[in-house]
C-alpha cells in the first residue's frame, strides 16, 4: 500500500512541474466577433528575423490559422499580431539566517551568511493582438521561455511552437463562433 501511495505522491510532484502558465490580459470590451484577417507584424532593430525569431514567427501563423483567421496583407487585415523577444538580466541574492543553541554550552549562536549575487538572463515572449484602426492592444499574452541554447534546431523548433500554443490557447477561436 506504501508502494502505492509513494508512487502517487511522486507522480503529481513531477507532473506539476511541466509547463509554465501564460499571463493573458485582454478589453473586456473589445468585439473580437468581427475579426476574420489578421497580419503578422514584427519588426526588431536588425531590420531581419533571426532563426528563433523566424520560428516563433510561423507557429503564430500557424496557431492563428488553426484557429480560423486568415493571414492577409496589412492593409486588409482586421487585427494584427506582433511579438517580441525581451531578454533582462536578473539578479538573485541569497541570505541566510539561522540561530542555534548548544546542549554543551550555555551561549546561543546567531548566524548570518550571505553568499556571491547570482546573476542570470530571463528571456520573455511577448505577443500582442492589435486593433490597427486605434493602434491600441486588445489582446496580450506573455511567458517566460528558457534558454534555447542546447536544444537542437528540431528541438527549438517545437520547444517555440508549443509555447506559442500555451500562450494562444486563451485567444478567441473563430471556429467557435462559426459553429455557434
């Protein structure tokens, strides 16, 4: 029975670590009904998309699609997407407190440690929904990604995609409204 309930235990530890949630935020009080086109908007300050960029750039296209909308050029297009790629460095500080009290000894002991500032890059996906009659955001979705560095270009590849679908899996579907 031990066996059991030990196995249970370490199965919901594990399968709670998976994915990480996206922030969405959204107008309540945008009509999304009505949009059918979208286009896809980036632009980053090489003037180029990189590989990762790239990759990120068709699983929104592909995510939208899915999802019924059809990728038009900007001048028809009722919303578009954009997204961008923030990389911050973060720092971590770790302190330590402890007290203590021996047996043998009739003082305590105060401990305070400090140990070297951990610092670390946090690279963020950002994308947005934007209505281009106001240029104001209907839509946003965020997520921190990991670091892409030892994954094969296979492996980034759907590492990106699956994100992206984390992050527009709130987005309205048009499929839904079609059936409706």
């Amino acid at each position: 029975m031990l066996r059991y309930i030990f196995s249970f235990v370490l199965l919901f530890l594990l399968s709670g670590c998976s994915l990480k949630k996206a922030d969405v935020d959204f107008d309540p009080d945008f009509n999304t009904k009505r949009l059918i086109t979208f286009y896809m908007s980036y632009k980053n300050k090489e003037g180029y998309l990189g590989l990762n960029e790239r990759r990120i750039y068709d699983a929104l296209i592909r995510d939208m699609e899915s999802k019924g909308y059809q990728k038009v050029s900007n001048e028809k297009a009722d919303f578009y997407m954009t997204f961008l790629v923030q990389t911050k460095e973060k720092i971590r500080s770790d302190i330590t407190f402890g007290f203590g009290a021996g047996t043998f000894s009739r003082r305590g002991v105060v401990g305070f440690a400090t140990e070297p500032d951990l610092t670390y890059e946090e690279t963020t996906l950002f994308i947005n929904g934007v209505d281009p009659d106001t240029q104001k955001v209907f839509w946003s979705s965020s997520l921190s990604i990991d670091s892409l560095e030892s994954k094969t270009p296979q492996e980034r590849t759907e590492y990106l995609d699956k994100r992206v679908d984390i992050m527009l899996k709130e987005f309205p579907s048009r499929l839904d409204e079609e059936k409706k």
